[in-house]
C-alpha cells in the first residue's frame, strides 16, 4: 500500500467550493475566478506546500489570501489567478522563514502592507524579509538609516 499526502479529489473539491463562495465576495472588486482557475489553484496548492516542504490539514490558505487581498487597487482581473497563486507559495515560504512566529492573519496583513506598499508589485513581496514582516505585523515602527547607523556604532 501506497500513502500519499497528495491532495485527494475530495480535498480538491472542497477547495473549489470554497473558492466560488470567494468568487460572491471578491465579484464586487471585479474579480472572478472561473471553475478552471479554481481547480487549478486547487491544484497548486499541493506544489507550493511540497515546494515549502510543508504539511497542511483542511482547506489551506486561498480564502483568506482571497479575503486579505481582492479589495487591493492593484489587483486587477488579468492577473488574478496569477497573482493569488504567487501569493499562496509567497505565503508558505514566509511562514517557513519567520519560522511560524507570526499567526496567519498577521503574516497576510503584513504581506498585504508590502504588496500595498510596491503598488502590487508581487515581485518586491517576494524580497521582503523575515524581519520586515514581523515588524510590520506587529506594528513596529521602520528603523531609518539614521536609527541603523547608530546601532552599528
């Protein structure tokens, strides 16, 4: 006998389901994903959890990622399946680099600040470091290149 972590067709379904009530939500931004999109970012969530070298029981990240971030001015309906789908491997790669020292919902608000921040720009998300999230997540104040300059005399 075979076993496999593999998402099962079940857990597949459910992702989908969950995604089309995101679709009733997200619809008033002006994004939608179709059933396709949705059984494909279904399907990467596997590859990004295997790629992070994480595990995950129940429906994973997407509707929260989808909550956290349709109502941005920078996500537009050309780019949306793309864009949620680097976010959700952005994701679990952040929670492996703060080493699950942030909750969820403050690693999305921090990812939503940077993403805010680069007007969309997913690329500048991907450099922001472990420490940039959890300043930001916790609401800590920025160090300026003044404040650095100091700790390092």
């Amino acid at each position: 006998m075979q076993f496999s972590l593999e998402p099962a067709e079940v857990q597949l379904a459910q992702t989908v389901r969950e995604l089309a009530e995101c679709n009733r939500m997200s619809g008033r931004y002006g994004l939608t994903l179709t059933p396709e999109q949705m059984r494909s970012l279904a399907e990467c969530r596997g590859e990004a959890l295997r790629s992070a070298g994480r595990v995950e029981f129940g429906g994973g990240i997407l509707r929260e990622l989808i909550h956290a971030f349709c109502d941005s001015p920078d996500l537009i309906q050309s780019e949306y399946e793309a864009v949620l789908t680097e976010l959700q491997e952005l994701f679990y790669r952040f929670k492996n680099e703060t080493e699950d020292r942030l909750s969820d919902e403050e690693l999305l608000r921090a990812m939503r600040a940077v993403f805010d921040r680069a007007g969309g720009s997913v690329e500048r998300l991907s450099e922001a470091s472990p420490e940039e999230l959890r300043r930001i997540a916790l609401g800590e104040p920025e160090e300026t290149e003044e404040e650095e300059g100091d700790a390092d005399e």
